[in-house]
C-alpha cells in the first residue's frame, strides 16, 4: 500500500517535470554553500537553452552517478546548432572536455534543505576504525 503511491508519485512528478530523474539527493559537499549534503533538489527538463550560471544535473558516460554542478560555459556549435556545456567539474571522463545534450537530466529548480540525509546514510558504508 505504500509502494503503490509512492510510484505514481514519482510518475507524476516525472510526466510534469519532463525529466526521467526529476529529484536528486546531493551527495558531495562540492555545492556548498548553495546546496549542502542530503538537499534535495527538484529538476526539470526544459528545451530552454541553459546559460553559465545554472545548476543543472547531468550523467557522464561510463558513470552511473548522477553529479550536480553549476554550468560555467555554454558553447553553441554552428554546424549542427547543438549546445555544448562545461561546468565546475574539469574532467568528465575519458578526456571529455564538454558535456552535450544527451547527457543532461534537467536544471534545479528548487529544493528541500536536508531532507535527503536519510538517503546518504541508507547508502553510504559505515567507516570501522580499529
């Protein structure tokens, strides 16, 4: 009975949204002090060109974590018209310089302080000092 709801919670969130990931937990300190630790930010996936300044939420190939970053420069290619987005992150994967569409999950656009602290300490490993 719990289950049931929560999923379609979810569904709705992602078919307003437009995202398939439409809330992430922050799991490093690396967006303090605007995000800290266990917020939870809420994503959408717009066609709106990003711009340097947004947070957006992206995969990298050949990770399966999702990163949340502040995107430093957008690059549009003229060929293809195509965007090409750096962020604070300087290394991605494999000698990737830019992030593309593809990899992006959608921007923040709000969040809950502190809430997804539950979800860091379910997941991360309890460190036993001997």
């Amino acid at each position: 009975m719990v289950v049931t709801p929560a999923l379609m919670i979810w569904k709705a969130l992602m078919c307003t949204t437009g995202s398939e990931l439409p809330v992430v937990v922050v799991l490093s300190g690396s967006m303090e002090p605007g995000f800290k630790r266990g917020d939870i930010l809420f994503l959408h996936a717009s066609k709106d060109p990003i711009h340097a300044g947004e947070i957006i939420v992206f995969n990298v190939d050949g990770e399966d974590i999702s990163i949340v970053h502040r995107v430093v420069k957008v690059h549009e290619r003229k060929d293809t018209a195509k965007l090409d987005v750096l962020t604070k992150r300087i290394a991605y994967y494999h000698d990737q310089l830019w992030l593309q569409e593809r990899h992006i999950m959608g921007r923040a656009v709000g969040f809950l302080p502190y809430v997804g602290s539950f979800t860091i300490i379910m997941t991360e490993k309890p460190v036993i000092k001997q």
